[in-house]
C-alpha cells in the first residue's frame, strides 16, 4: 500500500483502513442503507469496510421527511410487496429503535366523495397519467382498509379512523371549511435520522475490529484491482481490495461506477425539497399530527409538527445527481399554496422559514413514468466493472429509510452467498444502539434517569436520554471525567458533549455538529456566537489552528445559506419547548 499527496496524517479511523487496505466486502457509500449493509455483515463476522465522501448520512438520508412509513400512496401504484414490507418493517423499528422513532397519527383532509375512481385503475396499470383531481372519499376510504390489512402485527398502530362533515372540522377545526371527510391513521416518524444511522454504524463497530469505518473518504477510481480511494481531510491516496464491492452511494451510484471504470445506468432520482417553519398558529393547528393529503396537482404532500417547527414538504422533481441539490423559491411558494389549501386561515411567510433542504432520491431510471410513480422499491444489480475484475460489484437501486433493516439483510445475503458464507446472525427483532432497554412508559423513564443520574443534574439526564437513547449512560461516564460546562450560547449542551462528537462519533467540521449531531440547524438554533463556542471545542479537540477555526466558521455559515437559506444572525433561537433543540 503507497500513500500520496499526504498532507497531514491520517485519522484513525482511515489508519486502521491504510494499514490493512484488504477487505471481504467494500461497501461504497454511508447514506443509511450502506451503513445498515455495513452493520448486517459485521454482526456476521465478515471482515467488511465502509468509506463515505462526506459525512455519514449527510446526503439523501439527510433530506428525508423524518417518516418511518408503510407507504399507504404505494397501493395506488400496485406496489403490494412493498407496502407489505414496509408496514413491518416500519411496526419492528417502533420496537428496536423507540428512541427515535415514534408512533405518528396522521390525517388525511379529503374534500370529495368519488373522484379519482375512473382514474385511479389506468394510473395503477400506466403510471404516466397523474389526475389533476384529488382522491375522493370512496377510494381513500379502500385504500385505508387495505392498508389496515398489512398492520396485523399486534396491534402495533391502532386502525383508521374516519370522520364526516361536521365531525371532520369538530375533530381539527382550523381545516379548510370546504372538507368533507377526514381519515385518521396511524404510521411512525424518526426524529433523529442523522442520528439514528450513527447508531446502527456504532452497533456495526461494535462488532469488531473485522468491521472498519471512515467517513470523508472518496472512491475516485479504480488501480491494481482494487477500489481507489482519497482521504478527503489528509489528501492520502490508497488502494482497498475487496472480493465484494457494495455501490451503496444512492443517486450517485451511476457516477461510483463511471469512477471505478465501469458504465451503467440505473437511476434516476427525483428531488424533494422542504422548507422547516416557526408559525405557532400552524402548529396548533396540526394538533400534534402530520396532515398527509394530495394537493390539487395530485401530488402526496405533508404538513408535520416536529421539534417544535412545522416540516412541510415535498416536490418530486426530475434532477441530475451532479449538481447540488437546493430548496427553490418557486418550491417555497408551492409549500406556501398547499398550507393555504388546507388551513386558509393561516398564514404563511418566508420569515416563518428556519431551514430549507433538498435531497435527490435515488430512484430508479423511469424514462416517461411521471415521477411520483416511480416505483420507491430496491433491486440489486451484479455490475461489470473492467477496473475491478477481482471483484463482484453490486450495484444498489433504490431503497428508503423505512426499509433499510430489511434491504440490508437482503444485500448481506447478496454479498456472503457470493463469499461463501453463511449468514448466521438475523437483524429482526435486534434493538438498535441507544433503543436497548430504553425506557418506554413515563414510570420506566424516571426509574432510568434516577438510576443514571449520579453526579448529575435529572434535568440534564432526561435531556441526554432523549438525545441519544440508552446511549446517554456512555455520554454520561465521558461528563462525569470532566467539568461538564454548558455552552454559554446554548446553555443544553456542553463542551464535553462537543468534544465526544468528534472523539467518539468522527465529527469532522463544525457543520457535521451543527447539521447531524445536533438539530440546532434544523430548527433555526445557530447562532455566530453558538458556532464561535462549538469551533472552539471541535478545535481543541482536533487540532486546530486558528487559519483552521475560522475557515470552519466561514465554510459553516457558506453551507447553511446556500443549501438551506439560513443566515445566521447573533440572535439565540430558543429551543422548542420539551424537546432540546441540540437533541
């Protein structure tokens, strides 16, 4: 193994990487489904690596709608298999990841009895007509009881509920006055997906030294048969040989395999773009619930109560997955349109917006199919690649957060069959990271908190159960070693919470802190003294000059007014109530 163009010395975790560059597996990409992929077979003992470009779960995985959900809009397209799959999947993430992910009533406004029905079955056989006319009672009312049918699993959610005329509006009186019925149901959201993929990467970590990571490492090309790659920080240049390689870089994986020497393709990914809101009248308005319903151009659209804020989203929009992904003002003024089409009374501004985001999905190829029919499901594909004629390369295409658990025991199984070996550890039912033992009834809550909170404040320890799961109790040996000082400018977290994001969770740049370790962009938190106080820490911690800081303060403030048109100002946003907004 020869390093070039080495300009600083390697993390460690890229060390562990260099020094022993061969592995069984090479799984590309650390959106969720790779690093679920990466966790699947380590617990299965194959000696597997993981590489991302940037950071983990930073590009589609971080443009989600926060939903864990069986897709009850996938029946339209005749998607039963998936839908099925993702009902359980969504019902087992509610038992092994209940720190993140959490039941959710959903209704849907409905302003019409019969509409849609002649259209509905040549939309469900040609996916390239898309009716102008919203869904009626009549066929809304079928699509609920079948989806009733994929949730038997216990009574995991509780049915759908429907409602009439007056009753609708007596239910969520802020409603357009013109409704006419409302279905209520049940699915499930993940408040904290940046976090939740740490959690599984960590689990796969955890199983051992087989099992390596980096995250800042780019796959540029292929050399001597093997995958190469560039340490994005040190600027080294290395060769990891696999028997397997795993393209698991989402809407990118065309590009991957363009950069290994190979030709493909396979996606075609859509954008979807959301705008997070501060509107305290919309807020009441949702009644704690996601209001899921199809605006007048017939597409599926969300108003989401979360952390405070109102999520609204999204667009489906052909993209090119080699240009940045941003939230236009014609999207803005979309999401503006359909609040009104639902809550008329209320108003919605650009000075309500916090945060903006967009994300490509990665979609399959779909030529002439309008986009919100593209199919949401995955397949996995063996791919030639000349640059790698030592290795199988399989190639992921599509997949979603719901599914992941399910997708990456599928894709485990697609790599050890072709090793030879013989999975022996099953995810189902496996709680996840910090979802071990965590305490789900308010008696079970205060018997952890109690039990945990030694040395420190109960406030604190509920705020650190909230942030991390049953993780907290290592977050919490880590403050009780060191002054735990509140941050001056967000007095919920602390500089050793800071210093553990870089020392124990590979936080590379201060945006990865204020973006995925935190939510404190998410909900409009960021402040210039805040991320002083965070560069400051992160820098301690990693060694930073002062050239260092305050490029990291500049490249911060240039991402969050680009990408999510966020300019920051002095001014502290307080966190919602009940729910830290550094959680």
């Amino acid at each position: 193994m020869t390093a070039s163009k080495k300009t600083e010395p390697a993390r460690p975790n890229v060390a562990r990487i260099m020094d022993r560059p061969t592995a069984k597996v090479l799984v590309v990409g650390g959106g969720i489904n790779g690093i679920a992929t990466f966790r699947d077979l380590a617990l299965q003992g194959v000696d597997v690596v993981l590489v991302e470009r940037n950071d983990y779960a930073s590009g589609a995985s971080a443009a989600s709608s926060h939903m864990i959900h069986g897709g009850i809009r996938y029946l339209e397209n005749g998607e039963f298999r998936l839908v099925r799959e993702s009902v359980e999947e969504r019902n087992g993430l509610l038992k092994i990841a209940p720190h993140y992910v959490k039941p959710l009533q959903t209704t849907m406004p409905i302003f019409s009895t019969f509409s849609g029905i002649l259209n509905a079955p040549l939309r469900m056989l040609t996916h390239k007509q898309r009716s102008t006319k919203e869904r009626g009672a009549l066929l809304i009312k079928v699509g609920m009881t079948l989806y009733d049918s994929f949730s038997r699993d216990g009574g995991s959610v509780p049915r759908h509920q429907f409602r009439t005329g007056k009753a609708a509006l007596n239910d969520m009186p802020a409603l357009n006055k013109g409704v006419k019925y409302t279905g209520t149901y049940y699915d499930a959201s993940v408040h904290e997906p940046e976090r939740l993929a740490l959690d599984v990467l960590k689990d796969g970590l955890a199983a051992g030294d087989h099992a390596r990571s980096a995250n800042y490492v780019e796959a540029i090309g292929s050399r001597d048969g093997g995958v190469l790659l560039r340490d994005v920080v040190s600027g080294a240049e290395f060769v990891v040989k696999a028997d397997v390689v795993i393209n698991a870089s989402g809407p990118w994986t065309d590009l991957t395999n363009a950069a290994f020497g190979g030709e493909s393709a396979y996606m075609g990914g859509t954008k979807g773009s959301h705008i997070v809101v501060d509107n305290a009248e919309l807020l009441e308005a949702t009644r704690g619930r996601e209001i899921f319903f199809e605006n007048n151009d017939g597409r599926i659209v969300l108003i989401y109560p979360l952390k405070g804020r109102v999520l609204i989203g999204t667009t489906d929009i052909d993209a090119d997955p080699s240009q940045p992904a941003v939230c236009t003002e014609e999207e803005v003024d979309y999401f503006f349109d359909l609040v009104k089409h639902v809550f008329p009374q209320i108003d919605v501004t650009r000075e309500h917006i916090v945060y903006r985001y967009s994300g490509i999905r990665p979609l399959p190829r779909h030529e002439d199919t309008a986009p919100g029919f593209v199919s949401r499901d995955y397949r996995i594909v063996e791919t030639p690649i000349q640059g790698l004629p030592s290795s199988t390369v399989l190639s992921l295409v599509g997949g979603k957060w719901t599914t992941f658990r399910a997708l990456s025991a599928h894709l485990s199984t697609e790599a050890t069959n072709r090793l030879g070996v013989t999975r022996t550890v099953d995810t189902t039912g496996m709680e996840i990271g910090g979802g071990k033992g965590f305490p789900t009834t308010d008696s079970a809550r205060t018997t952890w908190i109690a039990a945990h909170a030694d040395g420190l404040d109960r406030a604190q320890v509920d705020r650190l159960l909230t942030r991390y799961g049953t993780r907290a109790s290592s977050v919490i040996d880590v403050l009780l070693d060191q002054p735990s000082e509140p941050l001056a400018s967000h007095p919920e977290l602390t500089r050793a919470e800071i210093a553990y994001f870089a020392q124990h969770e590979d936080a590379v740049h201060l945006a990865d802190v204020v973006l995925r370790r935190t939510n404190l962009a998410f909900v409009g938190g960021v402040t210039i003294e805040l991320l002083t106080e965070i560069a400051d820490v992160l820098g301690e911690a990693l060694g930073w000059d002062a050239d260092r800081h305050e490029a990291e303060i500049a490249d911060t403030l240039e991402v969050l007014r680009t990408s999510h048109g966020v300019e920051v100002g002095s001014q502290h946003v307080p966190s919602a109530t009940g729910t830290p907004a550094a959680s």
